[in-house]
C-alpha cells in the first residue's frame, strides 16, 4: 500500500513541476518581450530625438548620448572621417572628463581599431580590444577599455563617420542585439546629419546673401574703396569664422604687396607689412592668380622674416581679387590652430565675394578717373580764360601806356609809365607759364616715399643675408614733404648698412608710420648690440638729419638683445 501511495504522489508531483517550468519560461518570455519592447521604444525616442536637431554639433552629441543609453556602454564616441577618408577630422566623446582628455592630449586620428572601421567600414563587435591584430594601444592616462562595437554612419551612401562604445556596465559583453540596436540608430543618424547639413548650408547662404546685399548698397552708395573692402574683409571674417583676416594690394613701382587692411587676431602685426609677390600664401596666391590653401599656416610661414605673426592660427585660405592678368590684391582669412579646414564650398564663397572687391576697386579707379578729367577740363577753361581774356587785355593796357607815354613831358611820370609797361610784360610772362603749367601732361610721376623705401631694403637683403621684414602705416606718400622724405630714406639705408656691418644679426624689421604731423621709422634687429666703442660718425649723421629737421633720434636694446633705432621728424610742408 505504502509503494502505491507513493507513486501516485510522484505522478502529481510531475505535473506540477512541468507546470512551474512552463510558467517560469512563459514569464522569462514575457520579460523578454517587455524587455525588447522598452529597448524599442528607446530606440524610438532616441532616432525622434536625434532627427530634432538641426545644429549640426549638437546633433553629432545626440548621436553619442543615445548610443551610450541604448547599449549601456560606459564609454561612446563618434569619429568624423575628414576630407582623405583615411583619417578622423573631429571627435566626439562622452563617459570621459575634460580633465582626462586635456591629459590624454589630441584626439585620435584613427589608428588601431578606430582606423580598422575606417578601412572596413562594417559592424565591428570585440570581447577584447587588446585581442584584436589592429589594436594599437591606449596613450597614457587612457582609462582602460576592454569590449567594444562600433557601427560605420552613412549618410546618402558615403561614410561620414563611426559610433564606437566600450565598456558595457556590469561587466556584459556586447551581444548581436546590441549591434543591431546600434546598426539602426546609425542610419537614423545619418538622416539626422544630412538634415543638419542642408540646414547649415541654407543658413550660411543666407548669410552670404545678406552680406552681398549689403556690400551692393555700400558700391551703389559711393563708399570709398577701403571702406568697401573692409566690410568685405570683415562679412567674410566673420562667417567663415576666421580668426582673421587681412587684405593685401600690389604697392606702384614695386614688385611687393602691401597689408592695407587686416581685422582680428594679432592685426597690428599684419597691418602695412610688405610682402613679396613670390613668398607666402598671400604672394603665392597673386601669382598664380588663384586660390590657395594651407591647413596650417603657421608651420608654412614658420621661416618668414620678421617676427611670427600666425602663432595660435592654423587653417587658411588666400582668394584673389580679380582674375587672370587683373588680379588686383588677395583676400586672408585664417582660423585658430585646429579650426577645421576651408572647404571647396566655402572657397567659391569666397571668390565671389572677392569678386565684389574687384567691382569695389574697378569703381573706385572710374570715380578717381572721372574726378581727375573733371580738373583737366576745369584747368584747360582756365587756361583758355587766362589766355583769351586776361593776356588780351594787358596786352592791350600796355599798348596803350606805350602809346600815352609819348605824349607825357614830365620826365619821372614817363619812366614809371614805362615801368608799369615792363610789370605788365612780366606778368603776361608769368600768365604764360601758369598757362603751360595748366596744360602740361606730366611725365612718369617719380616714385613715392613708399617705393622708395621698398627699393631699399630690398637692395640690402642680399648683404644683410636675410629680407627684413617691412611693415608701413599711414599716407607715407601723400603726407610726408619731399625733403623730409629724403632724410628718412638716408636714414634707413644707413641703419641697414650698420645692421649689416657691426650687428651680425639673424633677421631685421623695419615699421615706417605717420599720423599726418610726424612721421617715424624705427629699424629693430637681434644682433648683438650697439659696441661701447668705436666709430659712431653713421649714428651722428642720423642724429643730425633729425635735429634740421626738429626731429630725435633714440637708439635702445630690448630685454632680448639686438638693438631699436627710432627716428622721427614733423613730415614738413609739401
């Protein structure tokens, strides 16, 4: 009996516990489905909140946060592959504090395993980072990082970039739901970044747009050409979102270009520097009449003479004013060290605007034409006036006085007649030369004080060993009296030839400015120094040009070494 009672509650038993069975597995199930059904709707909420943003920076940040949600992972970034397609442009990362980045130092460039969804841009789903043959190691103070995934973001079929995370929390590995979670988001992502994109694009053309229109109304207006340039300099400043820029025009009867306009970062050292036509961006972009651009300028200008004027700046770009053999001066602009590069669409921005300088010069000159036959038409009236009228009548008078004077007895009234004939015929002499004067075509104008100086220092490079650098400010040509223009071209061909004689310097800047009332010239170099001894008869001469003059001469030896003459003088009467 006691056998049989047992196996019948066996037999209860057993169903029971099939029973709990399925009840446990129908309710993993449906843990399984509630779980797929939360993680769908977080992968909805994340492509809603991805597709919202239109800024394209913080779209690429959404991008990185819902990731990192999605998948748990402690670590997310997204690479942005640059223009090469074989390195990353941009980086984008979170779980990683500023403090840890600033230590780590620059971002990746896609080396390792970064560089293997570059090269083989397919979903990519690691137990260990460091087991995979393309691991290439963390940079110190890398936080360590073990599992990985990372999913290729295409945007109208091109790669823009890769989703990376890392680290699953709690310790879990990445699994094919998690790569496929991902896989999705990637592609609503690169809807979100194409979106972004023409959003940008229409925004910047519509700030271009503004910007024409209100360099149009400035042409229409008759502005001057160095205010039309300068707003032109500066709208294109600041939508490219340079650091600077600067505008630079070919200078008469020299072979150099001249810095006339420059806004922004470290502007005063651009501003009136003379550049030659064959160095640098600027000059090489006027002789090739074309655009050029340098991801870093300030490696590429690195061995210019003078001091270093792109120190903090990188990116730049140099677009011609005008085309072919009427390239009439260059556009700068250039951005801060690790700024992006200038693209394609920007540069043809940008000659367009270029274009509009061109329009802004070219009616400049017309209004310069159009004035300066306005006072030869005014002199030839005058002329014909003087000639037909004025000549005529004292011609006539005197006629007349010679004629009376034969009749006059007295003695002394008839020598003052003859007198005030002879005053007459000098002033009809002097009319005639004012007249000759009026009508004469000048001959080739000699060059300004400008020139002059830009001759100078470009015939002592070739003893000094180096080009100075030459930096020029204010209307040196227009205000600066001829004589006194003489004393400074002396001056500095002299302080050049001492530099070359005595300093055994490495390089020489030479700055020439006036305010309209003096005019200075001061010629550093980093020789070294000025001997306690020897002869100083160049200095005396130097010295006494300025004191005619009512001017000073200061000689002086910076904290770094080399020596600073400073020469000045009022500019004189022209």
């Amino acid at each position: 009996m006691g056998s049989a009672e047992e196996s019948r509650q066996a037999r209860v038993r057993l169903p029971q516990l099939k029973l709990d069975e399925l009840l446990e597995e129908l309710q993993a199930r449906l843990d399984a489905a509630r779980g797929t059904r939360d993680r769908v709707h977080s992968l909805l909420e994340a492509v809603l909140s991805v597709g919202r943003e239109l800024d394209l920076e913080q779209a690429l940040r959404s991008i990185v946060e819902a990731a990192a949600v999605l998948v748990d992972a402690r670590y997310a970034a997204l690479g942005v592959i640059g223009a090469d397609g074989k390195r990353l442009s941009a980086f984008h990362t979170i779980g990683i504090s500023d403090e840890q980045i600033a230590e780590i130092g620059h971002f990746p460039e896609g080396h390792g395993i970064l560089g293997e969804l570059i090269r083989h841009p397919e979903p990519l789903r690691l137990m260990k980072l460091s087991g995979h043959p393309a691991s290439y190691g963390f940079p110190p103070h890398h936080p360590p990082m073990d599992t990985f995934v990372g999913v290729p973001i295409r945007v109208r079929e091109q790669v823009f970039g890769n989703l990376y995370l890392t680290e699953k929390r709690g310790g879990a590995q990445f699994d094919e739901e998690d790569e496929s979670v991902l896989s999705t988001l990637a592609v609503a992502a690169g809807v979100a970044i194409d979106n972004a994109r023409l959003y940008e694009e229409s925004r910047l053309r519509e700030r271009w747009l503004q910007a024409s229109a209100e360099i149009t109304h400035c042409l229409m207006s008759g502005n001057d050409r160095a205010e039309v340039l300068g707003l032109i300099a500066e709208r294109a400043r600041d939508i490219t979102s340079a650091a600077l820029a600067v505008v630079a025009l070919p200078m008469e009867n020299t072979d150099s270009l001249t810095a006339e306009l420059a806004f922004g970062e470290a502007a005063e050292a651009h501003r009136g520097l003379v550049l030659p036509v064959d160095e640098g961006l600027i000059g090489r972009a006027f002789s090739a009449a074309a655009s050029v651009a340098s991801p870093d300028i300030s490696a590429e200008e690195h061995g210019a003479s003078g001091p270093a004027r792109f120190t903090g700046l990188g990116p730049a770009v140099a677009v011609p004013i005008g085309t072919g053999e009427r390239v009439r001066g260059i556009v700068l602009l250039v951005r801060e060290s690790g700024g992006p590069a200038f693209t394609e669409k920007e540069t043809h921005a940008l000659q367009g605007f270029a274009a509009q300088a061109a329009v802004a010069m070219e009616l400049a000159e017309r209004r310069e034409d159009a004035e300066e036959i306005a006072v030869l038409k005014d002199r030839d009236r005058i002329a014909r006036d003087l000639h037909d009228l004025a000549i005529q009548r004292l011609f006539a008078t005197g006629m007349t006085l010679q004629s009376a004077s034969r009749f006059i007895e007295h003695d002394e009234a008839s020598e003052r007649v003859s007198r005030a004939v002879d005053d007459l015929d000098e002033t009809i002499k002097i009319i005639r030369s004012t007249i000759f004067g009026l009508r004469a075509r000048e001959g080739a104008a000699a060059p300004g004080l400008r020139a002059r100086v830009v001759r100078v220092v470009g015939e002592a490079a070739p003893v000094l060993g180096f080009t100075p650098s030459l930096q020029m400010e204010g209307l040196v040509d227009t205000q600066v009296a001829k004589e006194t223009a003489d004393h400074v071209v002396a001056v500095l061909s002299e302080a050049l030839t001492n530099i070359a004689r005595h300093a055994r310097a490495t390089c020489a800047a030479v700055v020439l400015e006036t305010d309209g009332r003096e005019v200075r010239l001061t010629v550093s170099d980093d020789g070294v120094g000025i001997p306690s001894g020897g002869r100083r008869s160049g200095l005396s001469n130097m010295a006494e040009r300025a004191e005619q003059l009512g001017g000073e001469l200061r000689l002086g030896s910076p904290d770094g070494g080399g020596t600073t003459l400073v020469w000045w003088a009022p500019v004189g009467e022209r």
